[in-house]
C-alpha cells in the first residue's frame, strides 16, 4: 500500500487564531467613530485570549448527531469517539479523517512505516516538536490533521487533491496529474471512492474492499491485534 510521504515541513502544526480569524468588511462605509467603538472593543477580546481557553485535541466534543460511516473496518471503529472530537476540533468531515486512517494504519497507533512515518495517520518526525510524543493518539492526530487540512485548503477544497498533497506533497496539489508518482495516484485511485462511498451513505465500499485485498490485510491484522479485537 501506498505507505511513504515525501511531504514539506510545515513548521507550524496549527493555524494560529489570527489565521483562523481573519475576514474583512465589505459594501458598507461605517462611521469613523463607529469604526473606533468597534475596534476597541475586539481588540480588547484579542488582547484577553489565553491559550489555556483555546479547545485542544483532549477536550473538543463533536456533535451528538455526527457519525462516521459503517463501510470503514472495525478498527477505524474502534477510533470512532476520537475520530469525531478530532474531526470536530480540526473542522474536517469525520469520513475524511476515517478514510485517511483507513488507508495509513487501519487504526494502528504503533504503526510504522520504512520511511519513518509513525501513528494513526503516518506523520513524518519533522513534523513532532521535540516534547511531542509521536504514537500519542492525540499528537498523531493534530500533526497528521494539521497537515491535511492544510492540504485540503491548497485544493480548495477538492478531498482528492487533499489525499494527493498527503500522500505526495502539498506542492503536487498545482502539477498536472501524470506528474504525480505512481505511490499517490494508487493513493487516490483508493482513498477518493472510499470517501465518496462514506458520504453517499453507502453500506459497503468495493473501494475498500479491493484496498484491503490489495494492500490491508496485513496491515489490519496487525492493527486488530494491537487493539484487542476478536
């Protein structure tokens, strides 16, 4: 199975919140006084945010109503609470998440690959701090998440380009498919009908099916046996 990345460093793991609060006003002329008053105020908020407020990975809960699909294996199930908190605290669709963890460790925490990549979703060490424990369920998750959804705002919010910059690099997101090596075009040729298959509500994936008759069976037995299931 598509296992190696060949991915930038990306330095900074989460997006701080001036990045997540950026916006701009638009077709309105505002009194300046106005403008003043308001500005006062959110600067007064801005100057006020502790880090010991902003939710983490161990405390964001997803909404009761949010559930990933049944096509994913047992051990993707296994990870379901996590999966969502993660996907809730990352803002991605949980099926997405499932899906790349379907593919990179079938819900193995130790999982490793030859290239190094370590965990749930497979993150290369550059992307660790130093005091990070890379098979944390938790670490895992916010790096690999980081980093996808990083790669899903480059595609624009195409999930296959997403998958492809993953897998390859986000800087194949703007090359020509050919381009691409042939480890991330299996990647996609995978992982996007699983995905749409999880969002169309599907029962059962022939995508995910052939994946694991062609690349999974090992990697979730494996899996299956580090988590204790039957």
């Amino acid at each position: 199975m598509p296992r190696a990345r060949r991915i930038k460093n990306y330095q900074q793991p989460a997006a701080t919140s001036q990045e997540q609060a950026s916006g701009c006003l638009s077709g309105f002329t505002v009194v300046p006084l106005a403008v003043i008053f308001i500005s006062a105020i959110l600067g007064s908020f801005a100057w006020n945010i502790s880090p010991s407020v902003i939710p983490s990975f161990a405390d964001v809960q997803p909404a009761a109503s949010t559930s990933i699909s049944p096509i994913f294996r047992i051990e993707i199930h296994y990870w379901a609470d996590s999966i969502l908190r993660w996907a809730a605290a990352s803002q991605l669709d949980p099926n997405l998440v499932a899906t790349i963890m379907q593919i990179e460790s079938c819900g193995d925490p130790r999982a490793r690959s030859s290239a190094g990549a370590m965990g749930l979703f497979q993150v290369m060490p550059f992307h660790f701090y130093a005091v990070d424990d890379p098979y944390n369920p938790d670490t895992n998750a916010e790096r690999g998440l980081a980093y996808l959804t990083k790669s899903l705002a480059t595609g624009g919010g195409n999930a296959r380009l997403a998958m492809a910059g993953y897998n390859g690099g986000i800087g194949i997101i703007g090359r020509s498919e050919w381009s691409w090596s042939a480890q991330t075009k299996r990647y996609v040729q995978y992982g996007a009908p699983i995905y749409k298959d999880a969002q169309n509500g599907s029962n059962s994936s022939t995508a995910l099916n052939d994946w694991y008759e062609s690349y999974g069976v090992s990697l979730c037995r494996q899996a299956s046996q580090r988590l204790g299931l039957p």
